[in-house]
C-alpha cells in the first residue's frame, strides 16, 4: 500500500507540473505576441537605420546559443535544473522595463543602443532557459504522452499568440500619429513583461524530478564537430546552419524592405506575420503526419527545397496581399521544415545527450544567422538598386536571388550528405504533390495519404513534436 500511495503521489505532482508547464506557455504566447513579434516593428517606428535590422537578428542568434553552451555547461555542474530556469526567466521579464520607458525618449543613437542592449537580455535569458528546460521536461512526460501534450503546447498558444500581435497591428491601425503609436508600444512591452512574470510564478509549481547525470553522457563542442565524418546528426546541423546563412541574407531586411521601401504601414506587416502564422497553425499536424508516415529526412529535402524556391517568388509582386500570401506559403513550409528538424534531432540524440546537442545545434545554426545577416548588410551596398514601382529602387531583390541561390546550394550540396535514421516507405515528389494538393479539412492539408493511419487509429490525437524553439519557458 505505501508503495502505491507514493506512485499516486508522484503522479499527481507530474501531472500538476505539467500542468503548470501547459499554463506558463500560455503567458509565454502573449510576451511572444506582443513583445518579440513587436521588435522589428519597433524598429521600423523609431527609424533605426539598415544595420540596426542586421544586428538585432544577427547578435542575438549569435550570443543566444552561446549561453545554451554555458547553460549545458552549468547543467553538468548543478543538481537542480530549476534554479537554471527560474533566475533568466524573471531577468527576462525585467528585461522589458526599459522597452516601456524607451518609447518616449529621444530618437537616436543612444535611444538605439539601449533598444538592442535589452534585445539582447531578452535572446540570452531565454537561451539559458532553453537547456534545462528540456531536460526537466524530457524527464516529466512519458514517452507515450508526448505527442498529445506536445501538439497541445505548441497549437493553443500559437493561436493566442497570434491574437496578441494581431491586437498590437490593430491598435496601432487605429493609433493615429507618432505619439499614439508610442503608447502602443510601451503598452505592447508592458503587457509582455506582465505576462512572462506571470509565467515566472507559474513556473515555481513545477516540481522537480530527480535528475540523474553520468560521466560519460559529457562532450564538449570539439568532440561533438569532429565526429562531422561519420555523424549523421552532425551533418544535419551543417546543413541546417548554412540553411539559415542564407535565408538571413534577406530575412532581417524584409521588414524594412516593406516599410521604408514600398511605403506598407506596420499594421500591413502585422497582416503578413498573422497570415505566416495561420498557416503554420493550419498545416501543422499535416506535416507532423508526413513525417512519421515518410521520415524526417524526406521531409527535411522536400521542404528544404520549397523554401529555397520562396525568395524567387517574392520577386513576382510588391502588391501587400500578395505578399502576405506569399509569406504565408514559406511559412507552410518552415513549418513542415522545423517540425521534422525537431523531430531528426530527438531521434538522433539520445536523451542524456539531447540538452547538450541542442545547444550546439542552435550555436551552429547561429553562427549561419550571423554571418548570414552579415553578408546581407554588406551585399546591400554592393549590389546596384532594382526598380520595385512607383519610381521606388531597392536592392532588396537582389539580396532575394542571393538568398534563394545560398539555400538551393545547400540543399544540392548537403542533403545528400545524411541519411534517414529509420526504416519507412519511398514517396515520390508527384506523388507528394498530389497528396498534400488534397485539400480535406478548412483546419488545414490533412493529407490524403493519411486516410490509412487515421482509419486504424481513429482516437490517436497525436500531434507533431514541436519546432526547435517551441512556447516553452
């Protein structure tokens, strides 16, 4: 009877943290919604400069995984991954005071400085979340219950998230004038550091399995590069990094490419991210399906290759609903392309490992973010000026194709480079094609190819894992 009674107690505290882990996430979607999404658009309001758009992508990329690296480092060391979490989180929090006082100072340098310095403290805090998070949470959820809590986790506050930035687009739709739009924004980073405070003490229900570490389960950054020969997951990870390098040729320009170039108001950019957004929600499941019928590797190539081909589309239109429906497509397939990157990475590493593999996969991958938003900050003076209508030039097309080669080179080069890790069916692109064309459900491509899986598991409610960087605290 003890026996039993300590089974149902521990149960009963893993289903209350899990709780408690469901709940902060929400909190987390509204401080995403209106405080991350609101970055670039504060920018774009307060007119900071080109370069400023390349840094505030480039450097938290770049010192955001760096602290995962430290974070796995003091994993090693501490026995309690809670104190990891809860200190960066409410950091975090504080990080947006200076955000709802920035609105109201003076335009300039120094009103940009203290903009990226609190940028900054935001991608470092969350980045040394990130480590031990995963790993209290890989120890909490059964292996047969990850699915469901995971599809839970990353689809409801992706919705609230969603309504967040789209209530910060309308209010600044409705503000009239540079003053009022002030307002939007320090109420925008007020309501976002309120709400990552609430989730701060949301995170303190949260008790702590114990957590068991062994030697061998250690390796450090040079180790894990010099296994790249033989390393599938290794491979991976170059490829996703050069992926990233070049979609960040253009990625942090696009902004003020739709703002200071075709003259769009931020509410017409809040549009096009809710558009990205919809559609990662409505595609979703249907890529998590994909790859557990087809492989994570198959979809990796499939999506990799679509993404590549998006920058080229960008360059048919600089009509705004075009442009929002364009968005919306690559988002589909970044959707498609995260969730079978999560997926490779949680079969690829083995659970002790997986804190630490994480961190170096996003170190990696930050490393291309960087030097990708480098080289198109420097590729911006270099290449000559487009004409983009109404007697407007940009050299924004041209980081475009220079995007759109990078990524289609990656692919060519470094897809073939990894394999599948386990055994599933052939699928051919046309018949790819035809699947995913199957348009079911108004939820979204609830591919036809999975008729057969949900006839004989017609309660599975399984949902994708989530993206590398899921609503998690």
């Amino acid at each position: 009877m003890p026996d039993t009674q300590a089974t149902t107690s521990s149960e009963s505290l893993r289903a209350h943290s899990l709780s408690a882990a469901f709940r902060q996430s929400l909190f987390w979607a509204i401080m995403f919604g209106a405080g991350e999404l609101s970055f670039s658009l504060f920018a774009s309001h307060i007119k900071a400069p080109l370069y400023f758009f390349g840094l505030l992508a480039g450097i938290p990329s770049l010192l955001g995984p760096l602290a995962q690296t430290v974070a796995a480092n003091l994993l090693e060391k501490r026995s309690s991954r809670m104190s990891l979490v809860l200190r960066p989180v409410l950091i975090q929090a504080l990080s947006f005071v200076p955000l709802v006082i920035l609105p109201f100072f003076p335009r300039g340098e120094a009103a940009d400085a203290v903009f990226l310095a609190a940028v900054i403290v935001y991608f470092v805090t969350i980045s040394l979340v990130l480590p031990p998070w995963y790993s209290l949470l890989g120890d909490l959820l059964p292996a047969d219950k990850r699915g469901d809590y995971f599809a839970k986790l990353t689809r409801v506050p992706t919705l609230i998230q969603l309504l967040t930035s789209l209530g910060v687009g309308g209010a600044l739709y409705l503000a009239a004038g540079d003053v009022l739009e002030d307002w939007v924004f320090a109420g925008a980073f007020a309501l976002a550091g309120a709400a990552r405070l609430i989730s701060f003490f949301i995170v303190r229900e949260i008790r702590e399995p114990a957590y068991h570490k062994k030697a061998s389960d250690y390796f450090n950054f040079w180790m894990f590069i010099r296994r790249a020969p033989e390393s599938n997951f290794v491979k991976f990870v170059i490829f996703t990094a050069f992926l990233h390098f070049g979609a960040y040729i253009a990625g942090p320009y696009f902004m003020p490419y739709v703002t200071y170039d075709l003259h769009y108001q931020s509410w017409h950019w809040v549009l096009l991210i809710a558009g990205g957004t919809l559609a990662s929600i409505a595609t979703m499941l249907a890529w998590g399906r994909f790859s557990d019928r087809f492989g994570n590797k198959r979809t990796i190539q499939i999506t990799a290759f679509l993404i590549s081909v998006i920058p080229f589309v960008w360059l048919l239109s600089t009509n705004i609903w075009v442009l929002i429906a364009i968005h919306a497509t690559g988002a589909a397939f970044w959707a498609g392309f995260s969730i079978s990157s999560w997926n490779y990475i949680l079969e690829a590493a083995s659970p002790p490992k997986r804190a630490r593999c994480v961190a170096y996969y996003n170190l990696i991958v930050g490393v291309g973010i960087f030097f990708g938003s480098a080289a198109g900050w420097q590729l911006s003076h270099w290449l000559p000026q487009g004409d983009v209508g109404a007697g407007r030039a940009s050299t924004f097309p041209l980081l475009l194709v220079a995007s759109g080669t990078v990524r289609l080179l990656a692919c060519l080069v470094f897809l073939p480079a990894f394999k599948e890790l386990r055994t599933v069916p052939e699928v051919s692109l046309t018949r790819w094609f035809f699947t995913v064309t199957q348009m079911r459900s108004v939820y979204g491509l609830l591919i036809g190819v999975f008729t057969e899986r949900e006839d004989s598991d017609a309660n599975d409610e399984d949902g994708p894992a989530p993206p590398p960087n899921p609503p998690l605290a």
